[in-house]
C-alpha cells in the first residue's frame, strides 16, 4: 500500500482563480529535465472523497471538487503554503474503500 497526500479545493478555485494548472506544467517540465518520475496528479472530482473514512474531508469542501494527489508529501505542504485556502491530507491505497487512488468520478463520454 502507499501512501498519498492530497490538497483538496474546489475545481474553480484549482482550475480558474488559480495558476495551479501553470505550476503543474512547469513542475512537469523540471521532472523531464531531471529525468525524475512523475509523482502528482490533478484529478476532477476525486472518487476517493466517496470512502467512508473521508466523509468528513468531502463535507468541507466546496463541491464540485478538485484534488492534486501526489506521493511526496514536501510538494503537498509546499502546495499548502501557496495556496492558504486548501484543505491538506493522506490516504493509503490501494485499500477496501479505495481501490484506485487517482480514480476520478468523471466519466468521458
């Protein structure tokens, strides 16, 4: 199982009032440069909000929701401190109640 982090805010606010789609890209870039695997992940609608342990965590935040997910819990705080208005976490997958932790409850038509 591993461990990923999480901070979680409504899609307008990831998507639209912020530059998070412009980091992420720029982030992107200096990994290729690196030659360092990715290790975050922007997702619609994060299906992990749906197990019951993270009721609570879904409640808080504005819905619809977006989250980056990422195994490096130094980018998350990093991310948290950019941000302010975020709300920050951890889950383990995969698990009973997730089974695919980047999993989004968007589906493409």
């Amino acid at each position: 199982m591993q461990t990923y982090y999480y901070v979680l805010a409504s899609q307008r606010f990831l998507l639209e009032e912020e530059q998070i789609p412009e980091v992420l890209k720029e982030r992107h870039r200096h990994y290729q440069e690196q030659a360092k695997a990715i290790d975050f992940w922007l997702v619609v609608q994060p299906a992990f909000l749906e197990a019951p342990e993270l009721q609570s965590v879904k409640a808080e935040c504005p819905q619809p929701a977006a989250a980056i997910i990422s195994t490096n819990l130094q980018f998350i705080q990093w991310l948290k401190l950019r941000l302010e208005y975020v709300l920050t976490g951890e889950f383990s997958a995969p698990s009973t109640t997730i089974a695919d932790p980047l999993a989004s409850l968007v589906t493409s038509s």
